[in-house]
C-alpha cells in the first residue's frame, strides 16, 4: 500500500512539473507579444531559460543532464551570434 501511494505521488510530481512546464512556456511564447518594448528573445532561448526554471524548481536528477546540455546550446548560440558580430 505504501509503496503504491508512492509510485502515485511521483506520478502526480511529473504530471505537475510537465503542466508547470507547458504553462510556462506557453507564457514565455505571450510575454514578447503582449508588451509594448521590443524584446529579442529567440526560441531557443526560451526554451533553454523554460527548461532552467523547470529544473530549478524540480529537484528530479533527471533535470541534471538537461541543464547541463541547455547551458552547452546557450553557450554555442552566444558564440555563433558573437561571430556574426
């Protein structure tokens, strides 16, 4: 029973970080829309600064090999735009 109870609740733990997830991108999709300012956020920022939050928040080693590889996509995308400059 126990045992149980704790697959369950790992389960809702996941289902509530995808939903977080989702929610927050769809928001970080909205926010450059809505304002008046110009920002120049590109995709694979917010998708890089998404998956940060999520694995800020979330304390699953799962998150682990996922910022490590955000920061290696952010740190190449920094230097092909700095090349380009």
């Amino acid at each position: 029973m126990q045992k149980e109870k704790t697959k369950l609740s790992e389960k809702l733990n996941y289902l509530a970080i995808t939903i977080g997830y989702v929610i927050f991108y769809l928001a970080m999709n909205k926010i450059p829309h809505t304002s008046k300012r110009k920002h120049k956020i590109h995709k694979k920022d917010k998708l890089a600064i998404t998956i940060w939050v999520v694995s800020i928040l979330s304390t699953f080693p799962i998150w682990v090999p996922i910022i490590f590889l955000s920061m290696v996509v952010a740190y190449f995308e920094n230097k092909k735009s700095l090349l380009k400059k």
